[in-house]
C-alpha cells in the first residue's frame, strides 16, 4: 500500500515537472495528518499557467493511473488544489504562496 503511496507521489511530481512548474516541495505527511500521506507544493508563473498545471494533473491520473481527482480553484485563482486522496497538492501562484505560507504552517508542530 505504501509504495502505491510512493508511485502517485512520483507520478505527480513527474507530471509538474513536465509543465514546468516552479520551487517543488513534497512533504511526507503519513501518520502526522488524517487527510493524506503527502502534501506537495509548487509555484506557476501565472494563474493561467498554474490553471494548466492542475488540469494536466486531473488528466494525466485519470488517463495513466486511472485515479479521479478532485480539482478545486480552477477558475482564475492564485491557489488550486488537486486532491488525489493519498496526495493532495497545492499550486500556487508565487505571491500568494508566499503570503499564505502553507508550508511553514505544517512544517511547524
């Protein structure tokens, strides 16, 4: 179970690296919070571009690993989440990255 954990991780990562997405940050969250076992963050240079990054994800798990994720903030927003159940992921655009500072929040304990 945990390496299917591990293959979605890196299949997403693969995936923004593939859009260019900016500054990737994955955190192993398993057993620190309920709601899934990685959380990965990464930046776009727009909120277009960021809107492109999340619809290839949402795709590319439907179409290779058959996985429906849930999509949120697709419609002009600074912020989407993709939530792939084990992996929930978080694309910002830079300037509202920085100001929410997400990471900071669960780095802290």
């Amino acid at each position: 179970m945990n390496n299917q954990k591990t293959v979605l991780r890196d299949f997403i990562v693969k995936c923004l690296e593939e859009k260019k997405a900016e500054n990737i940050n994955s955190m192993k969250l398993e057993g620190e919070v309920p709601l899934a076992d990685y959380v990965i963050f990464a930046s776009g240079r727009s909120t277009k571009n960021i809107q492109s990054i999340g619809e290839y994800i949402a795709l590319q798990l439907k179409h290779e690993l058959k996985c429906n994720a849930a999509v949120e903030g697709l419609k002009g927003s600074d912020w989407i989440l993709v939530d792939a159940g084990d992996v929930i992921v978080h694309l910002f655009h830079p300037e509202a990255r920085e100001q929410l500072k997400l990471e900071e929040f669960l780095t802290k304990k």
